[in-house]
C-alpha cells in the first residue's frame, strides 16, 4: 500500500488526485497515515497536496485536509501558500481556506478581508474573523472608518489594481449601506457602539433628516413627539446640533431654528447666516422652546371630525387601568387570566431609529371585554418585580385564554430584551392567535372575491395609504386606526392623553376585528375555526423552508445577493393591461410571447427580482441604490419599459407612464415568486434556451467565445497563469475532449457555442484588441476571475462583450431550469439535455 502511494507521487495533478480519492473511497487509505513516510516524501506529499486545493472541487476539500494532515504544515508554509493564492487575485480561496487551516492569526486582517469586501463577500469576511475578538474588532473599526464622510472607495481599490469591480459591488460599499453591517456586526459580535463613531453618526443624521421629512413635509408628527424624538438624536453632539439648526433654517425658518441653536447654545461661527441676529431680537418668552402640557387638558372624547375618520375604542376612561404596582397587577390577573376569556395584547417601545438593534418594551396593553390594563414597565421597581414576569409567564403559557395579537414576533424579541431571563427560559407560547396571518390571507383572497359578488366586509382597494394592522381595521371595522402616536416617546412619563388612547385602541382594536371575523368568516374568505390558520403555520413554514432553499441555489447561480421587498402585482383588472406589453395590445388568445420581448425597469428596491428575470432572458434594467425612482419613469418613457416598483412609489411613478405600464408587486413575496408573477402577468413563457441568455452583470446580449488556448494565451499575457499549468497539459486536455466536442477548437472553424446561442448575438474574437485586451466599446476582459486551474477541464468560455464578464459551462442550469419549471416551456429534447451535462453559464 506504500508502494502505491508513493508511486502517485509522480502523477500528474488530476491523475494524483483522482487516484488517491478512488483508493480513498475504497477505505484502502484509511489505514495510512504520514507517520508511514519519511519525513521528506511526506512534507513532498504535503505540499503536493496542497497545491491541489485550488484545483479541487470545494467537496474535496476537507478529505485533502485530513487525509495529509495539512493542518501540521509549518504555519510559514500555509502562510506562503495563502500569500500565492491572493497574488493570483484567488480572495476567496485563499479566505475559504485561511478558515479551514485556521490561519486567522496568522495574518493580515484588512489584507484578507478588504478585497472581499470590495467584491461584495462580506459574509466571507464575517467568516474569517469569526471566533477571534480582536479581528473582529478590526473589521468593525475598518467598516466604521469606511463611514466617514471623507471616505473614498477609489483609494482603497487603488492598492488591489488588479481587481476589477462591478457597478453593483461598488454600490454596496456606500454609507448607508456599511453604517448598517457596522452596527449588525458590533452587536454580533457584542463589541461596544463606542469604537464605531462614524457609523452611529451617520445613523442618527440620517433620523434626524427622516424627523425633519415626517414633521415639516410629510406633516404627520405632532410638536411633541417630533421634539422628544429630536433630543434623543441630537443628544450631546455638537456636529448633530449644528445640523439640526442648519435643517430648521431650510424647512422651517429662522425663528424655530434660533431656538433650538439657543438650547444647545450652539457657537456663533458655527450658526448659519441670520440666526445669530435672529436670536438677539427674540423676546424673552421666545427664547426658549416651548413645552406644553397636552397631557393635563386633552380630552378623552376626541373631536367630532376624528371620531369620524377613525376607528374609535367604545369605553370611557375609567376602564382604562394602570398598572404599576404589585397590588394592581394581581387584580388584572384575576381578570385577564379568567379561563375562556379573550385578550387583545400589544406593546409600545420607544423608538431609537435604529441606534439600538432591539428596544424595551415601555407599555404593555391587554384588552378584555370591557376594558383595557397597561402595564407600565417604565414604573419604578415594577419591571424588576419577580411577579410581574411570572404574569407575563402565565399570560403566554395559558391555554384556556385566546391571546389575539398582529405581528408578535416584533414584540416578543422586544420582551426578550427587556427581560434577559427568558434568554435561558424561554416564553412558552399557548393560546396565540397572530392576526397577520390571518390578514395575508385574507388579502391573498380579495381579488377572488372582488370578481364574485358583493360581501359584507369593507375591504378597502389598493390604493389605500394605510398599511399593517390600520389596514387590516380599516377592511374590516370600515375606519382605520389613527397611527399619529406611534412614533411617540413611550418612556416619558405622564403619558399624553392621545398617547393613552392610541395604546388602547391598538389592543382593544384586536377583539372588535376577531368578533367580526368570527361571526361571518366566509365572507372574508377564512375558515370556520380561525385558530386553524395559526395552526396551519408548520405546514406553511416548511413551504418558506422549500423556497429559501430555492432562493439560495438561485443566489448561488447568480453569484450575487437578492434585495427582498415589494408589493404584489394586482391581478389584470382587463385583458388589455394583462395584454399590453411594450405598448402591442396581444389578444387574449394570443399565444404566450418569448422574454425578448418584455422590456423592464425594476426599482432599487426590486434588484432581486431584476436578476431573476434577467436569467430568465428578459431585458431588464436596474435602478442603483441611491437612484431616484423618478429614474424609472423617465427611462420607461425614453426606451419603451414596463416599470415594476413597489409600496409608495407606485402612485406617482403610475401617473407618469401609459395605462398598465407600472406594475406594483408585493412586499411580502420572495424574488422568485414575484418573477413568476411578472411572467404569468404579461403572458411571457420562457424556454431552456433563454436562461442565461443574457449577461447576469450588465444585461448585454453581445458574447465572444474564448477557446482555451487563447483564454491561456491572455492569462499568461497579464501574468496570471500559475507555471503549472504548462502547454503540455492543454494539448492533453484538449486530446481528451476532442471525442466530445470534435474539432471546436480547431483554428478557423466556429467553436460550438452554448444553448442559449440562438437567442444571443456573438461577436468575433478578432474585435478583442490583442495588446489590451480590451473590447471596442473600452471593457477590458475580467481575467482575473479566472481560476487558472479551470482550463484543463474547460474547453470554451464566454465574455460579455459590454463589461468583460467571463462565463463558462457549469452547474447551475439544472437548478434554475427546477425552481422555473411552472413557466418555463420544456420539451423532451430539454428534458433529455438538461438530464446529461450541465451546460449554464456561471462565473467564479
């Protein structure tokens, strides 16, 4: 067995490889251990070994590692190999097996992790400084350090000029987006907000502008709440403050702004012009900002107007009870616990604008029939009582006691927070009814009710501004929910009458919704037994579970991450809008019409979406994250597009385009759900050949085709091409595919190109410039990207011609030809193909 062994040693890579894993499956290694060698042939097998990794397939990895114990190299060795790895711009690998060989100490943070993160691979990042507190400290602080405002991503990519990024990789290194890994990570890792000062300002500016858009231009936050809301933001930072005056001269004017630049007495040379002179001829009672005291002469009983616009709670005030003290929270027990009772449960928190990840909870309401308890965990002393969780406890475990709620989970994360001890001991959870299931199901259904005679319930059309459980009131009570208070300082104490009556109606809302539910389910589209939606939940999550696994492959054959959201799309209210299709009008018998011909915009916030139906062969384009969706209109008038956005947008961006031109999807789809939707809306019917028709980057339907020896020549013309990979073993590989593939690569004759070719234009090689390698329209061809140990086993590559990607046959074309099944048109010649070889493009 010995002999054996060392005979492989003069194998070439492949052969060496593909023996040892053939004796190794047949347990005829599992015997041998280096230990069996001398320590020469064994450091030879090592290192030997070792240089396979790159070439392996990812499931050999691990086998490589154990079966020659590369684990026991010199750590110099590993690290020089590591070294190798980034030289040939292979981040990734050298990252995957940094991980693997444990390596982390070894080495230099932000020269592992920086080009990662520039190719849009934190996730790798997160993976290599995993486990380590001070690594992870760095990349927080390096994240962080990105947030300032005088960061420049061209500097940093400056010091990697090999590496070539893509417009959508460089748009996720902006601040908003980074401020938001910053904060995710410290809290992952329980690293302390002080060391990521740029990111929290950034954070709190960005509140700060939102306060200044709901008070001044949205209108729909009340003075109080907008100045509680203000001091918590602005706190003590002197640039916040500054800003602060600096937005209330543009939005408000000089008065309010002189103000406030006196109550944070703000330098003079710092406040902008004329607010200096506007302080000094304020009168004195207008110095400072005033305060009222609306929770001393509101009045329970709000205004006619409101009562009529509103949903309104039908108890005096003297049903509503506070409860701050053990001897109040057991005379609620008696009551809300009564076996068979019903309770309405929410819970209000104070908003931190995403400073802080998960908050307290500041109030607790739970309705009963005729009448409502707040528990005030702000009181002294009250959250802290051993009785108050053990009620909360009681209260969720309770099974003979229907707990109605909309949307919990945010609640209870938030009760986690509050009370670490349900960390060890969790909630146990009994008696739960969650509204929001039974909403989406109900909204699952209103089309199919709205085409099939009246009903009693009121349900409101889609383009009702109200949104969540306000919505949900308004479909079914006939008035929404007045959500002015929502965003209010829920810890400051005494609560505003308003604030009070907003806390009730959010719970006792719940009981008059189940009541109306429950005595006419049908007409809603629901079940006799309610409780069986909630009770469905298992058999629904093991869908979500199928389709996320979907979602994952579908990510890994795009190489990219999808962006969630959007609003569905409405079924076609005519068949001229399910017809229209880039202005033609297609009968309703026509017959289903090929991806060519739908011609999209997605909104920033619909780039996952965008990516699927690009695969799927559409011509798409995507906005960028800071693009305007006015963006959309514009090009959907200038190119003749179809626009599909979601949520607000919609009613502007509808305005502005032709009848059934602007589609709205639903927020709570998945990517690949809403495609399905797209497709079947507009009649397109996709067949295995469109898929990767067209270039996953830049939406180009423009390829060359590259044969191996000339994707060799260019890769050893930029000094990418590792010495052993040597001309020798091309002419082998070549030899080997030659009975497959016959004479593609014989010079003058047309390489074979991919299935998709008929739906592609392909350029000629001889465009490519040979001393640049660059394409007439200016891309230069993304070599990097190409692993070197590839071009043994690849014959043939394909590259954009628009932005130089380069593409080659893989694996994932089975997956997307599975998750698409139910739109796509598949034949038996399909069926047969895509059951041998796998033939898609992928790219590394």
């Amino acid at each position: 067995m010995n002999h054996s062994t060392q005979e492989a040693m003069g194998l070439d890579p492949d052969t060496l490889r593909d023996e040892l894993f053939e004796l190794w499956n047949r347990k005829d290694l599992q015997t041998v251990n280096l230990s069996s060698f001398a320590a020469e042939q064994a450091l030879a097998l090592q290192q030997r070994a070792l240089s396979l990794l790159i070439d392996t397939q990812p499931s050999f990895v691990d086998s490589l590692l154990n079966i020659y114990e590369l684990n026991s190299l010199d750590p110099s060795i590993l690290r020089l190999h590591i070294m190798r790895l980034q030289a040939l711009n292979c981040y990734k690998e050298a990252a995957v097996l940094s991980v693997k060989l444990k390596l982390q100490e070894e080495l230099n943070m932000e020269e592992m992790c920086v080009p990662l993160i520039l190719q849009d691979k934190l996730p790798l990042a997160e993976s290599f400084v995993t486990g380590h507190n001070h690594l992870e400290k760095q990349l927080v602080t390096l994240l962080d350090s990105w947030c300032h405002p005088d960061f420049s991503v061209g500097e940093i990519s400056k010091q990697f000029p090999l590496l070539s990024l893509s417009k959508h990789c460089t748009s996720q290194i902006q601040p908003k987006m980074l401020t938001k890994h910053v904060l995710r990570l410290a809290e992952k890792f329980k690293i302390d907000q002080g060391l990521c000062p740029n990111a929290l300002h950034k954070r709190r500016l960005d509140s700060l502008r939102f306060l200044m858009y709901k008070r001044f231009v949205e209108k729909t936050m009340t003075e109080e709440n907008w100045s509680d809301h203000v001091q918590y933001v602005v706190a003590g930072d002197l640039e916040l403050q500054i800003h602060l005056v600096e937005m209330l001269v543009k939005y408000s004017g000089l008065q309010k702004a002189s103000q406030w630049s006196l109550r944070y007495s703000v330098p003079r040379n710092r406040l902008p012009c004329g607010v200096w002179e506007t302080q000094q001829s304020l009168q004195p009672d207008l110095q400072q900002i005033g305060q009222s005291d609306s929770s001393q002469t509101e009045e329970w009983v709000p205004s006619q107007s409101h009562c009529q616009k509103f949903y309104q709670v039908p108890l005096t005030k003297d049903k509503v009870h506070f409860v701050d003290t053990p001897e109040a929270l057991q005379r609620c027990r008696g009551i809300v616990l009564k076996e068979g009772g019903i309770v309405g449960v929410d819970m209000e928190w104070q908003p931190t604008f995403g400073c802080i990840s998960t908050q307290q909870v500041a109030l607790i309401q739970l309705a009963v029939s005729s009448q409502v308890f707040l528990l005030d965990l702000c009181a002294s002393g009250f959250c802290q009582h051993p009785e108050t969780l053990s009620f909360i406890r009681d209260l969720f475990s309770a099974r003979n006691v229907l707990k109605l709620g909309y949307g919990m989970s945010g609640d209870l994360k938030c009760l986690v927070a509050t009370w670490h001890q349900l960390l060890v001991e969790p909630l146990k959870m009994d008696g739960m009814l969650d509204l929001l299931g039974i909403h989406q199901k109900i909204m699952r259904g209103k089309a199919h009710r709205t085409q099939n005679g009246p009903r009693s319930g009121v349900l409101v059309g889609e383009d009702s501004a109200e949104k969540g459980l306000s919505l949900l009131v308004q479909q079914v009570l006939g008035r929404p929910l007045d959500k002015t208070e929502q965003m209010s300082n829920w810890e400051k104490r005494p609560l505003r009458i308003s604030q009070i009556r907003y806390a009730v109606a959010d719970a006792y809302c719940l009981l008059d919704v189940y009541s109306a539910l429950s005595s006419n389910p049908a007409n809603f589209g629901l079940p006799a037994d309610l409780r069986s939606i909630s009770l469905s939940q298992s058999e629904k999550s093991k869908d979500q579970k199928r389709k996320e696994k979907q979602d994952k492959q579908m990510k890994q054959a795009l190489g990219k991450e999808e962006c969630q959201g959007a609003q569905r799309a409405s079924p076609p209210r005519s068949d001229t809008e399910k017809g229209l299709l880039c202005g033609e009008k297609p009968s309703e018998d026509s017959p289903p019409l090929p991806p060519q011909q739908l011609r999209v915009v997605c909104d920033n916030m619909l780039q996952g979406l965008g990516r699927y139906l690009r695969c799927l062969g559409v011509d798409v384009v995507m906005l960028e994250n800071n693009d305007d969706h006015r963006v959309a209109a514009k090009l959907a008038q200038a190119e003749g597009r179809v626009i599909l956005t979601c949520g607000q947008p919609f009613q502007s961006l509808r305005s502005q385009v032709g009848e059934g031109r602007c589609l709205s999807l639903d927020c709570s789809e998945k990517a690949r759900d809403q495609a399905v939707r797209v497709l079947k809306h507009f009649n397109i019917q996709p067949t295995p050949s469109d898929i990767f028709s067209r270039c996953q980057a830049c939406n180009s339907d423009q390829y060359v085709a590259v044969p191996r020896e000339d994707m060799a020549r260019m890769l050893k013309q930029k000094g990418l091409l590792e010495e052993q990979i040597t001309d020798q073993t091309l002419q082998e590989s070549h030899q080997q595919e030659e009975e497959k593939l016959g004479d593609i690569l014989t010079p003058g004759v047309t390489p074979e190109l991919p299935r998709y070719a008929l739906q592609c234009r392909w350029a000629p090689l001889s465009g490519l410039d040979p001393n640049t390698l660059t394409f007439p329209g200016g891309a230069p061809i993304q070599l990097h990207a190409v692993p070197p140990g590839l071009l043994p086993r690849i014959p043939l590559f394909y590259v954009c011609t628009r932005c130089g990607k380069v593409f080659w046959e893989g694996s994932h074309f089975g997956r997307v030809l599975s998750m698409f099944q139910e739109v796509l048109h598949i034949t038996d010649e399909d069926t047969e193909s895509a059951a041998g070889p796998s033939t898609s493009a992928q790219q590394n």
